[in-house]
C-alpha cells in the first residue's frame, strides 16, 4: 500500500520527466515527444507564456538550444533542460521541429494596435520576419506566436540578457528613438493577430 507521501513522489517524477530530454537512443521524434508537455503537440504551444517552436529553421532552433545550454540566453527550465542534449540531439531535433506545422491560435489583441503594428512592422521588421513574420529563416517565428512570450523576449533583448541575438536590441531602441515605447506593443500585438 502506498502513502500519501510515495505517490507524491510518484507524480512529481512523472511531471519532470515529461520536461526532461529523452536518452532512449537518437530518435530525434522521440526526443521532440518529450517537449511536448510545455511546447504543445509538435511543437505548437497552447500557453501563453511558452513559444511555439515548430515550423522554426534549424539554424535558429540550435542557436537557441545552445545558447541556453550555455547560459547566453534567459530561462526559466530550458537552461537545465538543454545541457542535457549533445549537439547531435540538438540537430536532430531542430530537423523534426522545422518539418513540423505551427499552429496559430487565436488570441486577444487590440485591432488598433494591430493596425499602427502592420505599418510599423513593414518598416522596421520585414527585412528579417517576412512574409508577416512567417518566414523564420535564421529568426524567431513571429506570426501568431503568443503576446505574452513576445512581450517576455522583448524584455530579454532590450536587457541585453540574448546574448548572441544583440542586433534586435539596436532595432528595438531605433524603433523607440522614432516612435517611441508604445510602438513596440504596437507590433507585437500585429504579428500575435497574424494566422
């Protein structure tokens, strides 16, 4: 009979193992199954606060693993998560994810800021995130990628805390100095409403 205690345990070990790396061989899906638990079905999230990484390039998904395995970029859990891939997981994965369809899902935003955002975006974004941010060749995706987790990331560069990514900093701050704070949002809330 188990205690109360035990099957704590139990569950607890259940739940971090669903966010742990798999080591049952180099079966890059197998391996892709395990992010599954925060990142959504083949990588499309259906939180708020945790990006999609499906439809990614493979270039942008291995900077980004590895840059959290060596701390150059800010985490939560994917810091501990990614020292536990080799780069030969970490390729492997970045394959899988690429192939994988980003599932945009609707979410709140404000249709005038989506609006002043549209315009903003053409001008200050394109030259990267093109074809409305869905193209995300060696960056983010930002099409319908969620508010919140692209209010987060913006923090993050504007902080300097990415690391590797210092170019998008000197694009935000050129976006104030023009327009100023509220155009940010603005374009956010624009490629969030993209589908």
């Amino acid at each position: 009979m188990c205690t109360k205690a035990a099957w704590r345990v139990a569950i607890l070990a259940t739940m971090l193992g669903a966010c742990a790396p798999a080591t049952a061989g180099p079966n890059a899906e197998a391996m892709a199954a395990t992010c599954a638990a925060c990142h959504g079905p083949a990588g499309s999230s259906l939180g708020p606060a945790i990006p999609t990484i499906a439809s990614l390039s493979t270039d942008y998904f291995v900077m980004s693993m590895k840059d959290y395995r060596d701390g150059k970029r800010p985490a939560t859990v994917m810091d501990r998560i990614a020292r536990g891939y080799s780069d030969e997981d970490i390729a492997g994965m970045a394959k899988y994810f690429q192939k994988q369809k980003f599932a945009r899902r609707p979410q709140k935003t404000d249709p005038e800021r989506v609006k002043s955002g549209r315009a903003l975006a053409k001008k200050y974004c394109e030259s990267c995130h093109q074809d409305e941010g869905r193209a995300s060749e060696g960056v983010g995706m930002l099409a319908g990628q969620w508010l919140q987790y692209m209010e987060f990331s913006m923090q993050d560069f504007r902080s300097g805390k990415r690391q590797t990514e210092r170019a998008q900093k000197d694009k935000f701050e050129e976006v104030v100095r023009d327009k100023g704070e509220g155009a940010l949002i603005d374009i956010l809330h624009y490629y969030a409403s993209v589908q």
